[in-house]
C-alpha cells in the first residue's frame, strides 16, 4: 500500500514540476522592443543633445553646406555617407524634434535628410553609437544640433552687386568662413558702429529692415567659437548679440536665402563686413 501510494506521489509532483516550468518559460518570454525613433536626441558629456540616428550614431553638419545644397562629393562622401531617413510624412522624432524641420535633397543621385536646411551626414570614423570623431574636423564638419545661436558657414562672398569677394572684400574668387544664425542666415557688423555701441539703429527702428538687429539668446555654439566673446547689448529695448564687441545685424536683402552675403558691398564693400573667429575687437 505504501508502495502505490509513494508512486502516486511521484507522479503528481512530477506534474506539479511540469506546470511550474511551463510557467516559468512563459514569465522569460522577451516582451517586444519598444520601437527607436528614426531620428534621436541623445546627451553628450561635452557637446550637450545632438542629433542621431535610429541606432545612436551620430549626425553633422557641414559648413561648405550654407546654402542648403550638399558641396560634399568623391571622396568627401566616402568619408561623410549621407544620411537619409527615407519618407518623412512617416518620419518618428524624439521629443524636442519638429517634423517641420526635416527636409530632402538629392545628394549624388541619392536622398539626402536635411535638418533647418543642413544636410546631414555620417562620420566614416564613428564606430560605436555615441562616438563624436568628426566634431570640428578641418574646421569645417559639426554635430547637428537643435539650438545653435552661431553656426559657421564657409564659402564664396557675391555681393549685392553680384561681384565675387574675397575675405579682404577685393574682388576675386575663395573660399571665407562666416557666422551664420542656426538656419544659416549670414550675420555681418557695421563699421561705423564701437565696442558694445550699435550706432546704426533708429529709435523707432524704421531703419531695421534694411539691417534687422540679431536678437538671440546665446545657447549652443561649434567647438572653436568661443562663448565668452558674445555679449548682448540693450538698443531701445531690445537686446541684441555682440561678438567681440561687434552687435550682429543680418542683411534685409538676403531675406531668408541661406548662405547669401549680398550685404558685403553695401553701400562699399567692406562697410558692413561678414563677422569670423578672425574678426578683429571692436573699438572703443
């Protein structure tokens, strides 16, 4: 009697045992991944959010891409792939992103993501999600970014009287890096104007369209810019950015044309002058 009683017992935990493993490989079933979005915001130690990818690798911008239409070919595009976010009425952005933002280009017969108007790429030596290599390569290559109060562009002076210029403002053909805002409108001094002293501006402003004052709060920047050297001063109530003591004005005549530098010969070149890291202090 013992004996069957013990078989008995045997069998029904050897069904207790069953049930309990098959519940305990229900519980390890693997939930499904939550989706990545297709363009990202992640925080870097030193550069603040930058903009990703679905996968975390890292998005730039190039500087000698001012006008909104990609410069980067052959080899440049080796080094630099393209970064394209395929449909983007489909597009999913992390929080602090505005579909409004995105746009396409056609880069070398293929599409081309572009973020406020900067097309954005890859950097060949970014291996690993999070890797920032191409951060100021040649001065020229920059993480992209949602908040940047001075991006620098690069390229061709054309004045407003359609002459080339070059950074001297004589004319001729080269390449001159200048301050633009985050959208890459060209940002110009004046030279009549002194050390935190705008001395162009009208009271009631009636003259501001033809030189719109740059009213920004100064936030992100590209690494070399140095944050110091901006200030704000107040002009009839609005507060408007320096750089080394020069107050930033934009050119009503580019209008909202990206990388447009018509304002360098008005009324002379050289009178209202593109504004750089090689800017020299204004004067007392």
């Amino acid at each position: 009697m013992k004996i069957f009683s013990t078989s008995r017992m045997l069998v029904a935990l050897g069904l207790l045992m069953a049930v309990s493993f098959s519940c305990s490989d229900d519980d390890k079933t693997d939930p499904t991944p939550t989706p990545t979005n297709d363009v990202q915001l992640k925080d870097n130690a030193t550069l603040g959010k930058i903009l990703t990818d679905k996968n975390g690798k890292t998005l730039y911008y190039f500087s000698k891409d001012a006008s909104g239409a990609s410069a980067c070919s052959g080899q440049c595009l080796v080094n630099w792939p393209i970064y394209s976010a395929g449909d983007l009425t489909a597009i999913k952005l992390d929080a602090g992103l505005d579909k409004a933002d995105f746009g396409t280009i056609t880069t070398n017969g293929q599409s081309q993501t572009t973020y406020k108007g900067w097309p954005l790429y890859y950097y060949k030596d970014d291996v690993a999600a999070g890797d920032v290599k191409g951060e100021n390569v040649g001065t020229v290559w920059f993480v992209a970014k949602t908040d940047y109060t001075i991006m620098i562009a690069s390229g061709q002076l054309v004045g407003n009287d359609g002459k080339s210029y070059k950074s001297d403002y004589t004319e001729g053909t080269g390449t001159t890096q200048f301050f633009t805002d985050g959208k890459g409108r060209t940002l110009y001094a004046f030279a009549n104007d002194k050390n935190n002293k705008n001395n162009y501006t009208k009271a009631d402003f009636s003259n501001d369209g033809a030189w719109p004052i740059y009213t920004a709060d100064l936030k992100s920047l590209p690494t070399g810019v140095d944050k110091t050297l901006f200030s704000t001063i107040d002009v009839f109530g609005k507060k408007q950015l320096t750089y080394k003591g020069w107050p930033l004005y934009y050119f009503g005549a580019d209008g909202t044309t990206r990388g447009a530098t018509k304002g360098v010969s008005v009324p002379v070149p050289g009178k209202w002058p593109i504004v750089n890291i090689a800017s020299p202090v204004a004067p007392n």
